[in-house]
C-alpha cells in the first residue's frame, strides 16, 4: 500500500503533480524537467496479481546527472499488508537475481512462498529493474547480426587437454563484434543499466512509497544490489538478507577466478549427499570423459554435451534426480563390461541430460553482459586468462576452464569506462541493523567464500553456511535451520550473530 505520494523528491511538490508526467508510452526513455522521480498508478495487467496495486516510478535515466532529461520507468506492484496499520512492519523488497530476472514474473509465486505471519505484516513490493521485463529503457537490435567466423577459430577437442588461450582467442573473436554491436545500437540505454543506477531507483522507489526503510531480501546477483544499497544508504534499511551473495569487491578478475576451484568444491559436496560411493562414480565419470566419448549408435556424447548440464545445474536441488540419472547412467555406459546393460546406461543418461536441458536457464545475454560490465572492473588479460581456465580445467573439469574463459572475457569488445561502482573496502564497517549472509559450500553460481569474506566486511552481520550446493537457500529448501533463522529476523530484526551451519535439508520426494 502506498502510505503517501509525498512528492517530487526534494522539490517540496504534492503528489496531485504526479499527473503531469505522461502516462506509459511506447517509447523506452521519456523527458522530464523538474521532477527527480513520479509514480502513477498503473493496471495490474498479469492475472497472477489480482489484489495487487500496480504503478510505474518514473526516475532520472542517469542519476549521476540529473540535468539529463531523459528519464527510465520501473514498473512494480504492491500487495498490501493484511493487519492494522499498528500490527504492520513496513515494506518488504527483492531481488530475485541474474542479472536480468523479472520481479514481477516471480511476485505472486515468491510472495506465496513467504510465511504467513510476512505475508499479513508487511507489504509485499516486487518490480522489474530498469531493461528488464516490463521495465525501461530496453536494449534492442542486439544479436541480429550473425556471428563472425574468428580468423584464427579453434574448435575444442572432444577429449584431451585444450589449449585455452587459443580457446579464448577464438572466443573473443566470434562474441566482441557483437558487444561492440549492441552498444553502439543503444547509446542512450546500455550504459544506463548497472546496479549504480539501480540502487537508487530502489531509494526512491521507498520514498514514493512513503516508506522510512527497506526489508530487503537479495538472492544471487540481488545480493550485488543488497550490498551497494547498504553501503549508499546504509539508515535506509530495517533488515536485510544477502542469499547466495557475491564478495564484496568482486572484479572481472575475481569472478573469473572464483572458478579455479569453486566446481571441485561442488563435485564433492554433491557426491557426499548419495553415499558413500557416489564420490567417487562422479569423479571417475568426469575423468573417464576427458579421454574418451560416450557411443551412442552411430553417435558419439561427449563431455561438451555432458558437462554443460551437470554443473549449471548443480546449484538447485530439484535437478538433482536429473543430475543422478546422468552420472549413474554414464558410469554404466562407460564402464560396465556388458553391451546391453551398457546401453541402458546410454539411455538413463541421455534421459538426464533431456530433463537437465528443460530446466536450463535462457536469461538474456545481452542483458546480463551489459549490466555486470557497469558493475565489474579489472578485466583480466588474454594470458591471465588462459592460465586461470587452465588451473580450473586441471582442478576439476574443462567445463570449468571454459567457464573461467567466458568470464573472463565476458566484457570484451566493451568500453572499460561504462564500469560506475562503489569504491573497494578494505575493512570492516558498520550498518544500523546487520545483515543475515548465506552461502551453500558447494554453490557453484556464487561460491562459499564470497559469502563468507563480505560477512567479513559487514560487522556484525551472521553468516550462514549450507552443507550443500543451493544456489539461494531461503524457503528454497526444506531447511528449518535456515528458515526459521530468517523469518524470525524479518520479523523482530533479531538475529543469532556470529556464524551458524546448517545441514543439508533434502527435497520431499514426489
């Protein structure tokens, strides 16, 4: 519920003003000349959110330069609190990650996820950070050239060792013409994206909801925006939850080199969660993979195909019976001494592979590249690359090579100067209420130790560990330990401090 449309901020407007702002029009970027921000209420089109109010916040494109006229509008929507104005906290927030994911796809799904007791206190705030769903200013006319076929193109081997800074020369000679593309198609939107930008649409987002702080709940990338908030506007938040968080002063660099390890760390967390012999049946079949392929009639699998599903994947627990599938069935089909039960293998494996493909994530590209390269400086070199990828390849997997190569390079072809952050930190500092942090040990989207160095830096805050591999934890697992730790926070700002672990919760089966 909006408390009050207190006004056009630091102008001393009423919101009777809010009108003069023009409704949602077709074009992504409109002008404003005094305003700073305006919000006008909009038609809840999504059936998924009857009972929602729906508005769209009208704010400055560039909120490092407020006499640029062109503005963005972030669609959000509101479901109001369901007790007396004297029972209700506040406003409760989130993100839920990619960069690039709608929060208003997820609003009336996550909403319904929260505990009853949140559900009636607080309101519930969802909304679409700017380029993203309903959001503006969009990218547009990215990806409509084809790929160029790089002078020097290198082709993996489907088994073997791979050389990576010829994999990585190839790679940024097929993708930077691209980046470079839809950057000059949208000078007046891709440099505008970032989470700079994006933390104070969320500032005055609360305060044209006449809210005095945030409950803010970061999953993923939304940790990113959980953190530089909190450091912007550190009095601006009642709680908030970091879940599946990002190091503090995350780089190209860093982000690359997370990888070197972060999926050995994955292998044997998953291995450890099905016995006693899954360990080593999973590290057998990844090895056995690099040396020889998988034959499938007059086909051939190889670890390109395999790996590929398995360790994106790994990261969410409901994959996990896919991801059993591929590893039981492709130890059988590798290993086994008779034909026909090898074959069985092949096809529990390739059954696997085909769930493992449905639940793969297909945000777009261009998006999260021109996001995270406003946020992400210290691009490594091609030689530093090749080394990284080749440490992570001998670590674990080529998968992880290749994984620290696409990182790596990932800002390529893309100015150096587009990157607006806060500055590193060196030491701890101190927020009014400290945050809840939480880590899964085997996550390979935002591994461990970034959770555990950014609870460092916040004073403090308590830090979660999860002896698994979830990628974003709360009400995401059956994890009472976790859940009931958060809820209780949201709900009374108290927290445990210090350092807790909780075990693995499996899913219900059925």
């Amino acid at each position: 519920m909006v408390k009050g449309l207190v006004g056009l901020a630091g102008l001393g407007l009423v919101a009777g003003l809010l009108a003069a702002v023009p409704a949602a029009a077709e074009d992504s970027l409109e002008s404003t000349q005094e305003a700073r921000w305006s919000l006008e209420e909009r038609d809840c089109d999504d059936e998924s959110l009857d009972g929602w109010e729906c508005y769209t916040l009208v704010v400055p494109r560039d909120w490092d330069n407020l006499d640029d006229t062109l503005t963005a509008r972030i669609a959000m929507a509101v479901k109001p609190a369901t007790v007396t104005a004297r029972q209700r906290i506040g406003a409760m927030t989130f993100n839920p990650g990619g960069p690039g994911e709608s929060g208003l796809a997820l609003a009336s799904a996550i909403h319904g996820q929260l505990p009853a007791q949140m559900q009636r206190r607080f309101d519930f705030v969802a909304w679409d950070p700017r380029g993203i769903g309903l959001s503006t200013p969009q990218l547009s006319g990215c990806g409509t050239e084809p790929m160029p076929v790089p002078e020097n193109p290198y082709e993996p081997p489907d088994t073997g060792p791979v050389d990576w800074r010829a994999f990585a020369m190839s790679y940024v000679e097929s993708v930077a013409s691209a980046r470079t593309d839809c950057f000059e198609r949208n000078p007046d939107v891709a440099p505008y994206l970032g989470t700079w930008q994006v933390i104070h649409d969320l500032d005055a987002m609360r305060e044209a909801l006449g809210e005095d702080r945030w409950n803010y709940w970061g999953m993923s990338y939304g940790t990113r925006i959980g953190y530089w908030y909190a450091r912007e506007f550190p009095d601006r938040l009642r709680t908030f939850v970091l879940d599946g968080s990002w190091p503090a002063n995350l780089s190209l660099r860093t982000w690359a080199g997370m990888d070197t390890w972060s999926f050995a760390y994955a292998t044997e967390q998953f291995g450890s969660q099905f016995g006693k012999k899954m360990p080593a049946k999973f590290n057998r079949v990844l090895k056995a993979l690099n040396r020889r392929v998988i034959v499938d009639g007059d086909d051939t699998i190889t670890r390109w195909q395999v790996m590929p599903l398995i360790f994106p994947n790994i990261s969410y627990q409901n994959a996990y019976p896919g991801i059993v599938d591929v590893i039981n069935g492709a130890y059988r089909a590798l290993f086994h001494p008779n034909a026909a039960k090898a074959q069985r293998g092949v096809q529990r494996m390739k059954r696997g592979l085909e769930t493992l493909e449905e639940m793969t994530d297909e945000s777009s590209e261009f998006n999260i590249t021109m996001i995270n390269c406003s946020d992400l400086d210290g691009r490594p070199s091609l030689d530093s690359i090749a080394a990284m990828a080749q440490s992570a390849s001998e670590n674990n997997t080529v998968y992880a090579g290749n994984t620290v190569m696409t990182k790596g390079t990932f800002c390529t072809g893309l100015p150096e100067d587009m990157v607006r952050k806060p500055g590193n930190i060196g030491r701890p500092y101190t927020v009014p209420t400290p945050p809840i942090i939480i880590n899964s040990i085997g996550d390979t989207r935002t591994p461990w130790w970034g959770g555990k160095q950014i609870s460092g830096y916040l004073a403090g805050s308590t830090f979660i560990t999860y002896e698994g591999t979830q990628h974003v934890t709360y009400l995401q697992t059956p994890s009472t330990c976790i859940n009931d730790t958060v809820t209780r926070y949201f709900l009374t700002t108290r927290a445990p401090g210090g350092t807790l672990t909780c075990a693995y919760a499996p899913l219900p089966r059925g």
